[in-house]
C-alpha cells in the first residue's frame, strides 16, 4: 500500500515537471536562452526516464532521476543566482545565449506591464550584450519572474528527489523480499529431493538385508 502511494505520488509529481518544464522551454525558446534550452531537453528526458522507471518497477532507471534532481537543483539555483545578479553575476551577459543572440530574457522584453524602450536609437546597431528593448516600470521585475520559474523547479524537484528515494528503497525491499522467498523455495525443494532419494535408499537396504518369507 505504501509503496503503490509512493509510486502515484512520484508519477503526479514527473507529470508535473513535465508541464512546468515544457511552458519554461517555450519562454527560453522565445527568449533564444540556448543554454536553458539545453538543460531543460536533458531534464524532460531524464524524467520521461524517471516516469518509466516508476511504472516498470525499475529502481535503476529511479536512481538515474535521483542523481538528476540533485544536479537540476544547483542548476535552477544558479538560474536564479544570474537573474538577480547575486555573486558578481550580471543578466545582461551573454552567458545564456552562448554570446549568439542580444536577447538576454522573453520576460525582459515582454514583461507584464513593462513600457518597452528601444535599445539604440533607430538605424544603428545595438551594442554587442545589450537588449534588444530594456524595460521600465514593470509590475513584476524580469528577473523576479526568472527566479520564480526556478524556484518553482526547486520545490517539485526537492519532493520528486524525496518520493524517488523513497520508492527505490521500497522497489529494493520488494526485491530482496522476492529474492529471500525463491531462496526458501529453493531449499526446500533440495530438503524433499534428499529426502526422497534417503527414503529410496532405505526400502533398497531394507530388502536386501530383510531375510524373505
């Protein structure tokens, strides 16, 4: 019963990180963040995986998610290090873009309630890392909606770590349940096979050492 709730709750929660995770990726797509574009692809599959796993009743699989979840963790942490530009870090580089596109977020340029400015004055170029448009008085900053989508990767993926863990260890238990009852079927089948070849032995020697009538 415990193991058969766990197992529900892991698969609800890599459904969900399959939802959150595709609406991210459309919003890096728009913002051409090829890094995150990158990240989020290596984490839907490694769900997928993780999904299969549960279902198949296949811990292996389960721990590879594990691993996952720690290493997508740091990842999102980091997202929301840049965005708010904590340790030295600044979101107008290029670090997400891999230095290939001006865009630096959707949400920088289409925030709700921002009032679009252009970057450079029309006809020029603009400089290399800076936006397209910047941004004022938005009712939400740019970066405060970043953080909050990570933030939001934090918390699903903390549980699916913690129900993970929890499923393999029963998976594992189950396992080794199984393994311990093959074993003791095992044995006492060789226990009835000796026995009977002890009681052949024993009518054998019976009759050869038995004076006859």
């Amino acid at each position: 019963m415990g193991s058969c709730s766990g197992r529900c709750t892991l698969l609800a929660l890599c459904t969900l990180q399959l939802v959150t995770i595709l609406e991210r990726q459309v919003f890096d797509f728009l913002g051409y963040q090829w890094a995150p574009i990158l990240a989020n692809f290596v984490h839907s599959v490694v769900v997928i995986l993780g999904l299969f796993g549960t279902i198949q009743y296949r811990p292996r699989y389960i721990m590879v998610y594990v691993v996952w979840a720690a290493v997508w963790v740091t990842w999102n942490v980091f997202i929301i290090c840049f965005y708010l530009e904590v340790g030295g870090l600044s979101r107008d580089s290029g670090l997400l873009t891999f230095n290939l596109s001006r865009h630096r977020s959707w949400w920088q340029e289409h925030g709700p309630g921002c009032l679009h400015e252009g970057a450079s004055p029309a006809g020029l170029r603009p400089l290399h890392g800076q936006a397209l448009v910047s941004s004022t008085g938005c009712s939400l900053e740019p970066g405060h909606v970043e953080a909050l989508h990570s933030s939001l990767q934090i918390l699903v993926a903390l549980l699916g770590f913690v129900y993970s863990c929890y499923v393999v260890s029963m998976l594992m238990e189950e396992e080794d349940s199984c393994l311990s009852r093959a074993g003791t079927v095992q044995s006492l089948g060789g226990l009835c096979t000796m026995d009977s070849r002890l009681s052949s032995w024993a009518a054998v020697h019976w009759h050869q050492t038995c004076p006859r009538d």
